[in-house]
C-alpha cells in the first residue's frame, strides 16, 4: 500500500516509520522546512528510543521518505493519515481542530484519485462528519472516503505499541475503507492477540478519549490513596499491589506520584469533559480528575518544603528529572514545571538534571542552573527531589549524595528507593504514600 502520512510530530513519525517497516512505501509530509531537512539527515525532532535507527534502515530500504510538498507527496496514495496537533483551545479547553481541518482541505484538493482520508489525531466524537463535510465540498467527486484510526503510543515505548499493540480501532462503516485499514493491518491482524477492531467512527473517536481518561482517572485513584495512606500510616506500594494483582484492576498505571502529565491525558481529560458539556451528558468522575491532578502538582512542591523544615528561602534545591516520564523529552504539563515554580515562588534556588530534557525544559522554566549530571546537581545543595523515574537515578550511590548535600535530604515523589536503603546511606526520607 501506498501511504502519506500529513505530519512528522510524534504520532505522525512514529506511525510512518513503523508502516514503512510493515512493508508499505510510506511519505511523511509535513510544512516545517527545518523538521524535513533534519529528517533528511536522519535527524529526529523528537527523542524516542530506537526511532532514529527504525528511520535510517527504511529510508535506506527505499520505503520511508520525507517531503515538504504536499500535492508530491499524496501522489497515488492509497491512504492519507491526518496526525498534525489537536492542542486545548486558549479560552475553553476545547481541542483545537484547526490544524487538522485545514490539512484535510489541503490533502483533498491534492489528491488525485480515489483514497481513503483517516484521521490518527486525537478528535472530538463527530470530527470524522466535519471533515467528510470538508472533503465533499473541497474534492467533490473524487472519491475520498473518511474514517478514523485513533493513536494509542505511550512515549518512551512508541514502536513497541505500535508494533504490539493491545488493540487496532478503525472507525468506518463504508466498505472500501475497511478493505484498505485491514489491508494496511494485516501484518498485526496475523498476530491474533493483537485485533484489528472495526466499530463507527463516532464510536472509534470516543474509544481514544474514554481509555485516556480512564488510565488518567487510575493514576488520580491512586496518588489521592497515598495521601490517605501517610494520614493512617499504611503503605501505598503495598496497597497498589494488593488491589492490582485483582485482574479486574490490573497493576498498570497504579504507581503513585506527583500527577500526570504529557501531551494526551491532560489535554484529552479536558476535551472529553468539554465535549460531555456540550452534549449535556456531565462526566463528574473526569471533572474531579482534572482538577485533583492539577493541584496535586503544586502540592508536591509543598511537600518538599515541609520534608526541608517548612522554610526554603535562600536555599538550593536539587531536582533529578524534568520531563513528564522517562524516555522522552517531553515537557508538556510536565509535574516538574509546577513542583519548581511552587519552590522558587517560596524563594528556593534550583538547580536540575533530565538525561534528555535541557532544551525543552529551557523553553518552560526560567531561573533553573541545568546541571550535567545527578551528582552535580547534588554538590552543596539543601535538599535533593527525584522527579522523574528515569533509569539513570535508579542507582545513585547514595551514601556519596549525603556526603554532598548541605542537609541530608532526599525527596523520592517516584518511590524508586526503599526508605531503609536512604536512611541507611545516612539520608532523611520523604516519599509519597509512606505513611509508616
């Protein structure tokens, strides 16, 4: 199959790569002439493990290419994903469809044949109408039909989702287009614990909004059980993994901490509740998620105010871990944004490392010194605050930490470490959920 991808962000790269390594002859189309031409240097604009490589060896093999021309690259296309930006809209939270509603007047007015138009962007229910609206009055004729095709890639782990994924949903109900989706497929439809599932497109759109705000919901679930947990002196380790071994709750997504973050559970939670508003059908659960998550942020950085004696003005602060979760170089929403402005509103001095996370985190945090590694940032400060559970702060050496910072303090909010092993190294614990 012939297949353009219109977008080389996250989901748009990604998907195209790992098409490409399926087999089909795939064109990544995207308008930034910086992006195209780094792309061209096998340069990725965005940190994803193993991407680079999976990018080379398809460029290589003739089937992965990159262009910046659109009518070029939708050429005999039998398929054209949409996989620009869906970001909140400024003023109400809605996503904003603006990006993809002018890709989708772009690609049909450059097609020149019959093809199928699948939305990969994370859309509203009933997006799928506005751009078949879109297509009939921009390409009368032509025979584009439109589906949806939503996006499930957790980042950090994106190729193995794609490659494995849980589930495929494609929502369409005309004929033709399931026929290219299962052809486009295939190669997952072979492997049986991986189903292709075809539903209406409505339904497919919800599908990706209600298993965000689900997973969004579980994390929420069980940071608000580790505040109980340190009021009644119980572990929350121990009670995550007591209720996740029940597989009907499941032990994913059960790991407590300062909230989420990224590019989807933050900005999906609010599209669905806007849209559940607009259909005067509330989502009271999902509400009261958005804004348990977004005050826990701040309240993490109280938390490692009182773990320093309730006062930090003047004091430097270390932080391991910027991004919103490892392997990536995402900031978007990220816990650390609200954890540091919390502490330098109260005056603190910080100081950070992320593996992968200096430049972006330069672009949305101001009065940060970025550091070259854990121990540097540990050097002569008050306090030390892990973040971010990247593998590299998995086996710190501890006892050198202590030897390092001013006062003995360390502030795990990923409960990477077992409190003895800090307190042995000579080290005041604070970590999330341990009431003990």
């Amino acid at each position: 199959m012939r297949i353009t991808m219109i977008g080389t962000g996250y989901v748009g790269l990604v998907s195209g790569a790992c098409f490409s390594d399926f087999g089909h002859e795939v064109v990544c189309v995207d308008k930034d002439d910086a992006k195209i031409a780094a792309l061209h240097q096998n340069v990725m604009p965005i940190y994803e493990p193993g991407l680079d490589a999976l990018v080379a060896a398809n460029v290589r093999a003739g089937r992965l290419s990159f262009t910046t021309d659109l009518a070029e690259g939708v050429k005999g296309a039998d398929a054209v994903f949409i996989a620009v930006g869906t970001p909140s809209r400024r003023g109400d939270g809605h996503a904003d469809l603006s990006y993809v509603f002018a890709a989708v007047k772009e690609v049909a007015e450059a097609l020149d044949g019959p093809a199928v138009l699948i939305t990969k962007s994370t859309v509203p229910v009933g997006t799928g109408d506005e751009v078949e609206r879109i297509v009939a009055e921009a390409a009368p004729g032509k025979g584009i039909t439109v589906a949806s095709n939503p996006e499930f890639l957790r980042e950090g782990a994106a190729i193995d989702d794609f490659k494995r994924p849980d589930r495929v949903v494609c929502g369409t109900d005309d004929e033709g287009a399931r026929a290219v989706l299962s052809a486009i497929y295939r190669p997952l439809s072979l492997n049986q614990s991986a189903p292709v599932m075809f539903t209406g497109r409505r339904t497919a759109e919800l599908i990706k909004y209600a298993a965000n705000a689900f997973l969004a919901t579980k994390i929420t679930f069980i940071n608000e059980i580790a505040d109980l947990c340190e009021a009644v002196g119980a572990d929350v380790q121990e009670v995550s993994r007591g209720i996740g071994l029940d597989n009907r709750i499941g032990r994913k997504f059960l790991h407590a901490g300062p909230g989420y973050g990224g590019s989807c559970f933050p900005k999906d939670t609010l599209a669905l509740l806007k849209t559940a508003d607009d259909f005067e059908s509330p989502l009271r659960i999902v509400e009261a998620t958005i804004n348990a998550n977004d005050a826990r942020k701040r309240a993490m950085g109280r938390k490692v105010i009182r773990a320093m004696g309730g006062e930090v003005r003047g004091k430097t602060i270390g932080v391991l871990g910027l991004t919103f979760k490892p392997n990536t170089d995402d900031m978007r929403d990220s816990p650390a944004i609200a954890v540091i402005q919390t502490l330098q509103d109260a005056g603190a001095t910080i100081r950070a490392f992320d593996p992968e996370g200096h430049e972006q985190a330069r672009k949305v945090l101001t009065g940060v010194e970025f550091m070259d590694g854990a121990y540097e940032v540990a050097d002569a400060a008050d306090a030390l605050v892990i973040v971010t559970e990247w593998d590299a702060f998995r086996a710190l050496d501890l006892k050198r930490i202590a030897g390092q910072l001013k006062q003995p303090i360390l502030v795990d909010l990923r409960n990477i470490y077992p409190p003895q092993d800090v307190i042995d190294a000579g080290l005041d614990y604070t970590g999330v959920g341990k009431g003990a």
